[in-house]
C-alpha cells in the first residue's frame, strides 16, 4: 500500500468572529471544505471560541476551553502571564518561608 503524500498548506489563516460568520462562509465552499479533514480545517480556520470537528461526517462546531480561560490578545498575553508567574513565584516564596520558620520552631511575634 502507498502511502499518500500531501503538501503543506500553503493557504493563509482566515478568521471568523463568530459562529455565524462561518457558517456563512461554510455554506459558500461546503463541498471543498467537507472534503478536507478537521485538522487541515483547524490549521486554515479560526473561529473565535471554537474548534471544527466532525460527527459521523458531519461538519461542526465544538467549544474551546482554552479559549475561553485566556481571552486576551496574543500580544498583551505574554504580559499579563509573565505578571502572574512573578506573583506565583512571590507567594510561592513566601509560603515556603513560613513553612521553614514553622520547622525551625521560629515564630513571629
């Protein structure tokens, strides 16, 4: 059995803000993109809030969790989780001291 060998794709990321907006479009190139696996779909298609998936070969639209814990831009992202991990990091330190004061029997007064 060959193996079938298929390129990169090529095509650039198109985005939709929403549901509708994509089914819109959807409708417009159903049989191309019923033709296309979901995860070619997923590389070419962003859906605010969703991913495509496929049930019993029918195209639909599942909820991303991920997307709804972090709904900051990419670029302000980075900033705000750098903040959280220096604040992690800062409690982290000092729940570890307090635990070292507690084994040494040192207490504050």
């Amino acid at each position: 059995m060959d193996l079938k060998i298929i390129g990169p794709i090529k095509k650039p990321l198109k985005e939709f803000e929403s549901p509708d907006e994509f089914n819109l479009y959807y409708h417009k190139h159903k049989e191309e993109m019923d033709s296309e696996t979901t995860h070619s779909l997923n590389k070419k298609f962003k859906i605010d809030g969703f991913r495509i998936t496929k049930i019993k070969g029918v195209l639909c639209l599942k909820k991303d969790v991920q997307k709804d814990v972090h709904k900051v831009k990419k670029e302000n992202n980075e900033v705000i989780e750098e903040e959280n991990i220096l604040e992690r990091l800062q409690k982290l330190e000092k729940a570890v001291n307090e635990i070292i004061d507690v084994l040494n029997g040192v207490t504050k007064e």
